[in-house]
C-alpha cells in the first residue's frame, strides 16, 4: 500500500497546479509535484528522478539509488503490476466520456 | 552500480548477518526465549518473506508482524459503508486494486460490483478527480484508505477539487496513523515486544519524531527502514545493537529518502483537510484513541460522509470483528496483534486462501496470512503447527 516506485520527470505540464509528466520505466504518466517542488518552482525539476505514489511525487532520489529501487521492486514482482495499475487507469480514464 | 553493490552483495549481506549473530549472543536471547522485533510495515513483512530474511536471522530472532496493513485492518462495517455509497445509482465509487476483495458482513466490493454497482479501481485518486471532471452527471466517490503515505495524495486531491469548485465529487475518508496502534499494542499486558523495524514511505512524510514516545516512554528502540534486503538486516543489526548495548532511541537507516523532519509540504496539506477522530476501530485491536482521521469543516462539501449520510459511527457497528458470525473461529485478531502466527488459525490455508479469503490478512500481499501463504506457509505449518496451537 504505501509503496513508491521510481520514475523520472520528463515535463512540466501545468505549473499552476503543479503537475508533470514522469516516465515509470517507459510508462508515462501525469503526476503531482506538490511535495517535491522546491523554492525554484516546478520547471527545475525536469529530469529529477523521484519515488511516485498514487500518482504524486513524493521524494526526491538520486538516479542510482532509482536504478537499484527498480530493480528490488521488479524481483519482488511488484514493478510490473505498480504500471500495470497506472496502464489501467489511463484506459479506464480514456473509455469515460470527455 | 553502487546500490546494487551496496544493498544486494551477498558477501555485505554476509557480513551484516553475522554482526547480527553476535550483537543478538550479547543480549543473552535464545531461540527459546528469542528478541520479539516487529516490523510495523506490510511492506517490510512482504519483503521479509519475499526475501526468506526470516530464515537467514538467527533463531533467537523473531520477527512479529505489525498491523501496517491499511486493508488487513479495515473493518467489515466499513466496507460495509463502502457498499452502501457504492450501490447509489447515482454513484460511480473508485477505489484502490487492495481494497476490491476485502469482504465486509454483505460481501466484497468486487462482488458488489458483479452485482451491477459502478465500482471502478484507479490507480491514484487523481484518477479519480479526473473522472469527475469528465463525467460532470455522476457523483465520483473516492475510498481514501491507508496510512499517513497515501494521507497527503487525498488530501492535495481534495484541495484541487475545491480550487476548480467541483461539486460531484468527494471522499470517503478512512486514512489511519501509524503511532497511534503501536502505542496500544506496547500497552497490551499480553504483548511483549522488544524493538521495532519502523516504516519507511511513512516516515517519508511525517519524519521521525512521531516515533520518540516509544524509546523515551516505554524504552524501546526503533529503527526507520528502507525496503531492501540489506536494508532490512542493517536495521535489524541496529535495533539488535541498541538492546545489546543497552540504549533505546529512534535510529533511521533509511535517511537517502527519510528526512528526520518528514515533507513539510505533505505534512500542510495534511494538516488543512484532515483532523483526528476521537477514536478508529480497527480490525483485531478493536477501536484507538485518535487513530484515524476525518475531513475537516472547511472541506465538509468533499466529504463522502456527510454527502450521503453514511459514515462512521453513523452505521450500526459491532465493536468486534469477532462478533460477526462469518469471522467464527477465524484468528485474524490475534494475528494483526503479533501475538500468533498465521499457521495457528485452524482455517489458515484451508478454508481461508489467497483465492478465497475470510479475513483481510489474506486479501492483501502485505497481510501476514498471505505472506506466509505465499512463501512460508508449507514450511511454516509442517514444523511448528503443533508447539504453536500448544501454547496459544
């Protein structure tokens, strides 16, 4: 339940409302930034590696400690069923009527 | 890579285990009478077994699972209310993947569903907010369940939905703290525990004073831990040192995510939507003094309790799980509590399995009961199933 899995900000997609895009191995997703964002704003944090639950960045890592993350998480199975709820989401989302 | 060297080589792992022999040969502790450490974190226990650290600890180690479980602690009245909410027709109610199984007195919410209701998982409660925004016609109920990890992701959700002055959607709110179970079970006269693993995305975010009370007012050390496998022995190996030498305080082995003073940004969010209850039920530990949290006045709009009238304390409720006819001869009480193993419930992997479980413990890969189904359950119950039920 509380558990973080590693992704990377690739883009800021509002600023206003603090959230961007993190790429979870190859999987994109829209997250917040709200608990990681810094004095600098948002737009400093393009490329940061964070862990991500539920959909908000929730702590700033570095990109070896993510490496690692990642791969305990994928032997613990726990990597592939953590996208396979986000791939869900999105489509359960895209079914929904805009 | 430096972590995979750090954390994964088996020769480090070698090492920290034998540190741990030695530090445990000081506390004069024996497989008989073995140090009682508790890991509070499901994840922890998951990884535990996952990784069979149980196995490569010494004997005079035991590691008792704590209730950090958001679901295997849920109690059946509560699914019940999720119900209730769920089968509106004007209702769509999104939830979690964990939570669609745990049965509640009427059934699950996955069969809730099979019988018709809008019951959708999601993956994050923006999911779920954005769900609302798109279908502007339904009342989008969120079932915001778990510990002070997830409390800020409801809770910066719930701010946003008030900033767009969204009015068809809310949340059901059943987050639950941390500290406030350990102190209950540390005042058990039936438990006896001697150090603790502490959980780590949760301190992630409240930081590690919340745990002080617990080396200062009932002498006990515990150690914040990450979630790898040498992660986890280092901080036995601490925990273990701290009895040996004497010393009880809060130590965090997971300081690269964990800082001492948790995620002020969190932390405000938290603080502006939610406020105590008075007291939580929880499964198996019966109800806690300001355990859990509601929404406060300012947000009463995006509160599913006051939306629909339906909510805690508002529900009959049993005061005990026990109670309720379907849990009869079921230990999952006693369980949460550490005080037996899974293996010494009689319907431990017959009646109660990961395919068909009676008890949240089951349900969820965090639970105790479906870790040890999963990795320890055959050899657990060949080898002790008979000494267990005799003193239990």
């Amino acid at each position: 339940m509380c558990l973080g899995i590693p992704g990377q900000i690739v883009e800021i997609a509002d600023a206003e409302t603090l959230m961007g895009v993190v790429d979870v191995s190859g999987v994109r997703r829209k997250v917040n930034l709200a608990c990681v964002v810094g004095e600098g704003g948002p737009d400093g944090l393009v490329g940061e590696w964070v862990l991500v639950h539920v959909g908000f960045a929730m702590s700033r890592i570095d990109p070896a400690e993510a490496a690692e993350t990642l791969r305990a998480l994928e032997q613990l199975g726990e990597a592939m069923e953590e996208i396979e709820k986000i791939r869900a989401a999105e489509e359960m989302l895209g079914e929904a009527a805009p | 890579m430096k972590y995979a060297d750090e954390f994964r080589d088996p020769v480090k792992a070698k090492a920290v285990l034998a540190a741990i022999e030695r530090a445990v040969a000081e506390t004069g502790a024996t497989p008989q009478e073995p140090l009682r450490v508790m890991e509070i974190c499901g994840g922890h226990t998951h990884a535990i077994f996952r990784y069979g650290l149980d196995k490569l600890t010494p004997a005079a180690i035991e590691f008792v699972h704590g209730p950090g479980c958001p679901v295997c602690v849920l109690p059946m009245t509560r699914v019940d209310e999720c119900l209730e909410i769920a089968e509106r027709p004007e209702v769509i109610f999104t939830t979690f993947g964990d939570a669609m199984r745990v049965p509640g007195t009427r059934g699950s919410l996955m069969q809730a569903k099979a019988r018709g209701a809008d019951i959708r998982m999601v993956y994050s409660p923006l999911d779920a907010l954005e769900l609302a925004r798109r279908i502007p016609e339904r009342e989008v109920v969120f079932f915001g369940l778990g510990f002070e990890t997830t409390m800020p992701s409801t809770a910066l959700t719930v701010q946003q939905a008030a900033r767009e002055g969204r009015t068809n959607f809310s949340l059901f709110c059943n987050h639950i703290l941390v500290p406030p179970p350990i102190r209950a079970l540390l005042d058990d006269p039936d438990m006896r525990l001697d150090g603790f693993v502490g959980p780590g995305h949760v301190s992630m975010v409240i930081g590690t004073a919340p745990y002080d009370f617990i080396a200062r007012d009932y002498g006990k050390p515990l150690v914040v831990a990450g979630f790898e496998p040498l992660d986890l022995l280092q901080s036995v190996l601490m925990v273990v040192r701290q009895i040996a030498e004497g010393r009880a305080e809060v130590e965090n082995q997971y300081a690269r995510v964990v800082p001492s003073g948790g995620n002020p940004a969190a932390l405000a969010a938290v603080e502006a939507v939610f406020e105590p209850r008075d007291a939580f039920e929880w499964r198996g530990l019966g109800e806690i003094d300001k355990s859990g949290v509601r929404m406060r006045e300012a947000y009463a709009a995006f509160d599913a309790e006051a939306k629909f009238g339906v909510g805690y304390g508002a529900a009959r409720r049993n005061s005990r799980d026990a109670d309720l006819p379907e849990l009869a001869g079921c230990r999952c009480g006693e369980v949460v509590k550490g005080m037996v193993k899974p293996w010494a419930c009689p319907k431990f992997g017959t009646a109660c399995t990961p395919e068909t479980p009676l008890g949240a413990l089951m349900v969820s890969s965090e639970g105790a009961c479906a870790a040890y189904h999963l990795y320890a359950g055959v050899r657990a119950r060949a080898v002790d199933a008979e000494s267990e039920r005799a003193v239990s």
